[in-house]
C-alpha cells in the first residue's frame, strides 16, 4: 500500500479485528494520546508536519494540557519515545 491520504490508517481501521491484541490495544492507546494532545500539538507546534511534530514537542512536555499529561501517563512507551 502507498502511504499517504489517510489510506494506512483506513486500512487499519478496515482490519482492527484481525489485528492480535497487543498490537491493537498499543494503537488504541496511541488514538487516545493523539485525541487528547492534538490541541496542545497544534497550540505548541502550530505549523509543523508529523514527522516534525516528535521532535518540536518533546522538550516542551511541560507546556501540555492535563488531558494529553494523563493521556501520556497511561502508557509509558509513548513517553519513552518522546523523552529519548
């Protein structure tokens, strides 16, 4: 599949049933980080494309509502990847 316009996505929402149930319930929790912080991405690194989004927001954690702090708190991978 050629990535871009949504179609990865879409087909992971298509087959989210065949998918085990680690791997959907580490994109679930990855769904749930991106709903609660998209306000503070967009507030903190308005402008940015997705590849740049990791590495504006990593040092200014900080600056993050308690929605995505909790979202992030929930899961501790996430939060590995973006501290490192």
């Amino acid at each position: 599949m050629k990535p871009g316009e949504g179609r990865v996505r879409a087909c992971i929402e298509r087959h989210f049933h065949a998918l085990s149930a680690p791997c959907g319930d580490k994109l679930a929790h990855v769904a749930e980080i991106e709903g609660a912080c998209e306000p503070d991405v967009h507030r903190v690194c308005a402008h940015m494309g997705a590849a740049e989004v990791v590495a504006c927001i990593r040092p200014k954690l900080n600056q993050v509502g308690k929605p995505c702090e909790d979202a992030l708190a929930k899961i501790a991978t996430p939060l590995a990847f973006l501290l490192h």
